[in-house]
C-alpha cells in the first residue's frame, strides 16, 4: 500500500510541475491592472514612464520570460 501512495504523490508532482506558475509580478501585486489602477492611474507613480515599463512587464509574463533560467 506505500507503493501506491508513493506513485500518486510522484503522480501528482508531475502534474503540478507542469501547470504554469504565477511570475512573481502577479504573487507580488496579483494582476498587471489591480497594480495599475492602485498605483499607476492615481498619480503614485508618473504615468508617462511607467507605459513602457507595464508593457515590458507585460511581455514578459506573457512569453514566460521571468521563468526562463539562464
């Protein structure tokens, strides 16, 4: 009966490896607009710069690049 429990815990690692995580922008601050209506739009960060930088962090979640090991 361990045998068996043992293959379903490696059964279920497996599957959990290879669901997609979170990056850790959105376990940090949830989602790209929750952060940005909090801190973007009232005036807590200046508006013009941080267009660039919400898309570059955008991309980046997007194409899974914060996952990528180097």
């Amino acid at each position: 009966m361990a045998g068996i429990r043992a293959l379903r815990e490696r059964m279920a690692n497996l599957e959990n490896a290879e669901k997609p995580r979170p990056s850790p922008f959105a376990v940090l601050f949830g989602s790209f607009d929750a952060w940005g209506e909090r801190e973007v739009l009232p005036g807590a960060l200046n508006e013009r710069d941080m267009i660039g930088v919400v898309a570059a962090l955008r991309r980046g979640e997007q194409d899974g690049t914060w996952g990528r090991h180097i």
